[in-house]
C-alpha cells in the first residue's frame, strides 16, 4: 500500500483527541501527512450559522490552530485542508476560510524553522503541566520551541531545559519578551492557546 488514509472526526471533542492517532503514526516510523478537514454533522449542510446548525462539529479557530500545531510537535511532514466546498459554496462559512488562510500564512512564514534538519542545541527536561504539548526544533543557531496547550481552559507553566544555557526567550507571533532563568522559561497559555518561542 503507497498511502494509507485514516478518518477521523474530532470536532465534538476537544482538539487533543487527534493525538492518539498522531502518535501511533510517529511511533511506525514512516513519513505522514495531515488533513484538517470541515463536515457537516448531519450531511445536510447544516453549519454554524445556519439555523439547524450544530456547533460542536466545526472547529473554532483556536481549534484549528491547536490540531495543526500538535500534529506538527508530533511529526506531521505535509499538511493540507479538505472542504472546498464547505468553505467556499455553504452558507456563512467566510469565516472558516478566513481562519484557514490566517492559519496557512502563519505556518508559511515558519516554514524554515519547522523544515529545519538542524540539530538542537537544547532538549526539553521538564515540564511542569501535563496539559502541555511541547515541539523543539532548531533552525539558524537559534532553538524554536513550540507550546500546545491541550486544555479548553488557561493554563500556566515551567519548562525546562538541558544543553545550553538560555540568554533569553522571545514569544515569536506577537514579540513579546519572556521571563526566563539559565535552564528555563514560564509562561500561560489561553484555552487551546499555541505559543511559539525563541530561545537564543
């Protein structure tokens, strides 16, 4: 078999239900893409906005965001996005695909940092919140570590490091500084909240 596909449908569930199959999918070895992907819970073009809608079955934005980062920490090597039609023909859907091209320039702009081979300078220890998910890559002599807050709730939390000390810490979407020790960083995370740091 060239390409094997396997469904699933988290969208009444919160966005972390996709890791079990992210991580069987690391643990064969073998390369794997993700396809988010929008449907319709009842297939009779029901969508939120529509008066028969059901909510629970289209992801939010910080949804979206969230499926696309944990399948990143965990390995994904391509990603794309099903539902032309669903985003682009039904009925008040111009804000899914709104969120989608945000989502699609934003990973655009990482791309150097997530396509790196570079070895890190620095591995994850510690950290201190189990509903953090944590990616670490390396790319231009500066390491890039990607948080994923799984909870539906704000969370707080430490992480620490091994390797070389840390100088200081920049969160990279909005530029803001960040507390930092010799070994570690702490920040908090909005619900289903992806913060991507600097560290040089």
């Amino acid at each position: 078999m060239d390409v094997g596909v396997i469904e699933a449908y988290p969208y009444a569930s919160p966005p972390s239900s996709i890791l079990g199959q992210l991580v069987d999918a690391q643990a064969a070895g073998k390369p794997f893409d993700v396809a988010l992907q929008a449907w319709q819970d009842d297939f009779q073009f029901n969508w939120p906005g529509d008066e028969n809608a059901d909510p629970d079955s289209y992801p939010s934005a910080a949804s979206l965001r969230n499926m696309a980062y944990l399948s990143l920490n965990h390995g994904a090597r391509n990603m794309g996005y099903y539902g032309y039609i669903e985003s682009h023909v039904l009925p008040a859907n111009d804000w899914l695909w709104m969120n989608v091209n945000l989502l699609n320039n934003e990973l655009m702009r990482l791309a150097p940092v997530w396509s790196s081979t570079d070895s890190p300078t620095r591995t994850l220890s510690s950290v201190d919140n189990n509903n953090l998910d944590v990616g670490i890559k390396q790319y231009n002599g500066k390491t890039y570590v990607t948080v994923v807050n799984k909870s539906g709730a704000a969370e707080t939390g430490t992480l620490t490091f091994s390797g070389s000390s840390i100088g200081s810490v920049k969160e990279v979407v909005g530029q803001r500084a960040v507390s930092t020790g010799p070994t570690s960083f702490s920040d908090s995370w909005s619900a289903y909240g992806v913060n991507i740091y600097e560290l040089e």
